[in-house]
C-alpha cells in the first residue's frame, strides 16, 4: 500500500519558521564537513585512485546536501507561509539511509586499504 501525501491547512508560527531555517544550518554544517572531509581523504595517498574517488564523491555529496538543503529551505518556507505541510515518504527515507551507508562502507574499505601495509 502506497501512502499519498497529505496536505493539510494549518497555521505556522514564528517557531515552525525557525525551525525551517535551524533545519537548513544543519544541512550547511553537514555539507562543510563533508567537503572537508572528502578534501582530507583525497590527500590521505593522492596517488591513490580509491582515496581520490572517496574524496571525490565526498566532496559531490556535500555539495548536493548544500543543494538540496537550500531546495528544502525554500519549499518548507513556501509551505509555511502557504499554512501546509508535507512529510518525508518513507522510500525516500529508505533511499537515503541505504546511499549512506554504502557510501560508509566504501569509505571504510578505503580507509581500511590505506592503513594496512
């Protein structure tokens, strides 16, 4: 059974408001250190094609978060001020947490592959 979004009439408030804009900050602490970290793992053996492929996809991956964290912002402040509301589906959640833990793993495998001898 697949769930259809609802949209619902409510009223937003100044917290609702800062909430959005809290949520976005996240996404750009998040995007930093995924950048910093992707530039780190990159310089870890740059002669590597593993640690420069990891540090590469870190670095697209957080600036797809940015991205996608500043489309969030404005689409939740447009529903707020619109007085609706929409939530996550749950493939979505799903698609999500799988991309990041695969990535967790290739990150670990090549961090594993640089350390042993």
């Amino acid at each position: 059974m697949r769930s259809i979004p609802r949209e619902v009439e409510t009223e937003a408030t100044v917290r609702d408001h800062l909430a959005n804009e809290r949520t976005f900050l996240a996404y750009v602490r998040t995007s930093l250190a995924m950048v910093g970290f992707g530039f780190v793992i990159a310089r870890l053996d740059p002669r590597s094609v593993l640690s420069l492929a990891a540090g590469g996809v870190m670095v697209l991956g957080g600036t797809a978060i940015a991205l996608f964290g500043g489309y969030r912002y404005v689409a939740e402040r447009r529903a707020l001020i619109e007085h609706r509301w929409r939530t996550l589906r749950p493939g979505a959640a799903v698609a999500i947490a799988v991309a990041l833990g695969t990535f967790g793993l290739f990150a670990m495998y090549a961090l594993i592959r640089l350390t042993l001898p």
